[in-house]
C-alpha cells in the first residue's frame, strides 16, 4: 500500500529507493520484526487466556523427561508470524504483482491447514490421552494440492511471459556449481516440472515442521534460509544482474524479496520470545506456511535445487526421519536414538542450547555455500 501511494504521488520520476525490491525487503524486514517485537507479550498473554499450550508427547520416555518443562508453553504462535508477513508486504510490496498475490495464496492455504491441525491437537484427545492432530497423509493430500495449484498458475505466467523467447526459462532446472550453458541447467517436461514443484512445496512445509523441535531451532534456521533468498530473488528479478550471475531472469520475481524480507524479520522478531527457554511455539500454525513460502519462492526463481544447500538443516532433519523409518521398517532397528535428528543428539549429552546453536552455525554454513555458488557457475 504505501509503494503505490508512493508510485501514485510521486509519478513516473518517483525516488529509486521505494523501486528497488532489495531495499524494501530491508525495510520489510524491520517492519515485520517491529510488529511481532511490539505484539508478542499481547498475543503470548491471549494464547495462555485460551489455554492453547500444548504437551509433549514423543514415543520414547527418556525425550518425554527431557521435554516436560515446555509442557502448556502456548502454541499456534505462528499467528504472529503471518500477521506480520502480512502486513509488512501489503505495505511494501507490489501488489499488483502476480507472484506477490499468489504467495498470499500459499500462505493462506497452509495457514489454514497448520491452524486446523493445531486446534485439532489443542482441544482433542486420542485414546490414550495423547493429542492427534490430522493424519500425515490428510496433511499431504492438502500439500500436494497447492503444489498443483501453484505449478499451474507459475506455469501459466512463465508462458505469458516468456511468450516471445526461444528459451523456456520458466521451465528450467537451474544446476549449481555449473558454468557456460550448462549453468541454466535441464529444460523440464511440463509432468516433471509439476511433480518438482509438488515436491519441493510439500516437502520444504514439511521439513520446516520436522525442524520445530525446539526452541528458536526452526524460526533461527529459516531466518538464515530466507536471508539468501532475498538476495537471489532480487538477482533473478534483475536482468542484467541474473546475466551477470548465470541466473534466469524471471520478470517480476524481484518482488518476492519483499516478501523473503518480511519472512526473516518475522522469525527473527519470534525468535526473542522463542528463544531457550521459549515463552511460545509457533507450531503448525507457523512452520508449515514458513517451509511452503521457501518452497515457492525456490520454484518461481528457478533455484529448487539450490534450495537444498540453502536449507540444508531442514534437509537433515527430513532426511533424518525418512531413513529412520525406512530402517526400522526393513530391520526392525533404529538408526539414531530418536528422529529428528535434532533429538538424537539432545539424547547423546548435547544441551538444548547446544543443539540449537550449531545447528544455527550449520544453516549459516549452508546459507555461506550457497551464496558461494553464484560465483562457481
């Protein structure tokens, strides 16, 4: 709202600074962790009114010890968050952008779902006294879904915008640590391209869920995430830039670092109330629409596998869980103590504390290496 009052007041030769994509998801950024700083205790204070604390309830007794102070710490603190990402883009970004109405979509949808499977958690009991939310593969019908959705829709724009190319850029698989050609990477059939994109939505939700695990772990690491792409959605969004770099040049895909600002202002302003010991989780409310975001932001730039440097925490966290199942299922026998990994080393002797400060340092690590790749191309 305020960029098209700007755009309105001061016309064609209107100021470079309210422009440039890059310097509004800056100011998005402190917006959205000024919003969520100053409402925080207000929100904390309403959530433990309705009671909505949840219990931890894990299938090993040594982590059910370990994990039993956080009992009835207010959850479905994710509200903050996306107000807050809210707020911020509709006062600072281009509205009028598609990319920018269809990442409310994505939000509002797996905000929709996290909420239901929180109030689900929160006000009903299981058999045996322990909370069930929705079944995974009820969240996975919903996921896939808004993978199909948006593949349509950034489909059908990179269609229209690249209408009068021989290159379908829309459709390319952008391969790091690549040079030359080869760096714009493997041009997609149309079922490839939405079956990555169902799985890069659903699966970076998910991850991001699997992170939210303790405290400040999840909203710490994709602050870090969101940090890097920003800064390769705003070169993308450049030409000469994206030129520069090997990038696709995706028009209007600038934009979206706005809302990767925003997003890392947010879980930067949650993580002082998240921070051990954490005073609110976000819960589904929060990861699921924070992991889809990344998810799309990755698909619409072209940079889904960049994407699992980026995010290489949430990759072994899911990871972590996949092959911990996959094992027990085959031999009956765990791989680690307790998944995710997180967990596993929480069991092994290492503090809270600990687990989540080097698992900050391996997101930055991971976030260092993938800005790294824009110069080994």
């Amino acid at each position: 709202m305020i960029y098209h009052l700007l755009e309105y007041y001061l016309g064609p030769h209107g100021h470079y600074g309210y422009e440039n994509p890059l310097f509004r998801g800056v100011i998005a950024l402190l917006l959205a962790f000024f919003i969520v700083w100053l409402l925080g205790e207000r929100v904390i204070r309403f959530l433990i009114q309705k009671r909505l604390g949840d219990v931890p309830d894990f299938d090993h007794k040594a982590l059910n010890e370990l994990t039993q102070h956080k009992t009835n710490i207010p959850t479905m603190g994710g509200v903050l968050i996306l107000f807050s990402i809210a707020m911020s883009v509709f006062l600072l970004a281009n509205l009028k952008v598609f990319y920018i109405v269809l990442a409310f979509f994505c939000m509002a949808w797996l905000a929709a779902l996290g909420s239901i499977d929180d109030w689900i958690k929160l006000t009903s009991k299981g058999r045996e006294g322990t909370r069930d939310g929705l079944k995974f593969y009820q969240k996975l019908l919903f996921q896939f879904a808004l993978g199909v959705i948006l593949a349509y829709f950034i489909y059908k724009r990179g269609e229209q915008t690249f209408a009068e190319t021989d290159i379908l850029t829309y459709r390319i698989l952008t391969l790091p640590f690549f040079k030359g050609e080869q760096a714009y990477g493997i041009l997609l059939s149309l079922p490839l391209y939405f079956v990555i994109t169902v799985l890069v939505v659903a699966g970076t939700s998910n991850a991001v869920n699997l992170t939210d695990g303790m405290d400040g772990l999840a909203s710490g690491c994709t602050a870090l995430c969101c940090m890097v792409f920003m800064l390769l959605a705003y070169a993308v969004g450049d030409e000469g830039l994206a030129n520069y770099l090997l990038f696709p040049h995706i028009p209007e895909a600038g934009e979206l670092s706005v809302l990767c600002g925003a997003m890392m202002g947010a879980c930067l302003g949650f993580l002082w109330y998240n921070c051990h010991p954490a005073q609110v989780f976000m819960g589904d409310t929060g990861s699921l629409p924070l992991g889809g975001l990344i998810g799309f932001v990755a698909i619409v730039i072209r940079q889904e596998l960049l994407l699992l440097i980026v995010g290489g925490v949430f990759v072994m966290e899911a990871v972590s869980v996949m092959l911990q199942v996959g094992a027990f299922k085959l031999t009956g026998k765990r791989i680690f103590r307790v998944a995710p990994i997180h967990h596993h080393f929480n069991l092994g002797g290492w503090t809270e504390t600990q687990v989540v400060t080097r698992f900050w340092l391996l997101a930055a690590l991971f976030a260092a290496l993938a800005l790294a790749t824009t110069k080994l191309r």
